[in-house]
C-alpha cells in the first residue's frame, strides 16, 4: 500500500471514530500530504476497489454501513437549522451592552 492510500485511510478512520463519512473533496481537505488531486481520487478509487473503504453515496468511510450516510446528512440539515436561528439571536444579544 502507497503511503498516499495510508493518509486517505487515516484520514478517513479519524472521522469514522465521529460515524462521519466524507466526501472526495473534505478527504483532500482534510489530508496530511500534499498530493495531485487525479491521484487522490485514483487511490480512492483502488481503496473502494479493494473494499479498504466503502462508498456510500458522495460519502467514504471505512465502514459499510449507509445508515451513517442518512445520519450525516440529516444532521447537516439539523445543524443548518440551528445555525440560522443561533445567527438572529447573536444579532439580537449584540444590541445589548455588556
């Protein structure tokens, strides 16, 4: 195994203890080496190949399970929510002094 397919695995496993799968593109992100990204996506790609990891839907991680796909993505949706309602109470509390 090339050390470019270690860092995606580490990278991966790090989320995977959080059951958050990533995209192609935080797996880039998120990376410990600088790599081209043709050769990030080729190595994904012999990963899934080879069942180091699992592609669930625009998701990756090291476990097959779906259900953490669904999970993260109506947690998003959640945190979305939550983001836009924190947002107008910090408008609101900034009227306030302190």
């Amino acid at each position: 195994m090339h050390s470019l397919e270690i860092s995606i695995l580490k990278t991966v496993s790090y989320f995977d203890v959080f059951s958050y799968p990533l995209t192609s593109s935080e797996i880039i992100f998120f990376l410990d080496q600088a790599a081209v990204e043709k050769d990030i996506h080729i190595a994904i790609d012999y990963l899934v190949e080879t069942e180091h990891l699992f592609q669930l839907d625009n998701f990756y991680s090291i476990r097959n399970e779906p259900n953490i796909a669904a999970r993260r993505v109506h947690g998003n949706m959640l945190a979305l929510k939550h983001i836009k309602k924190a947002k107008a109470v910090a408008k609101f509390l900034s009227w306030f002094l302190f």
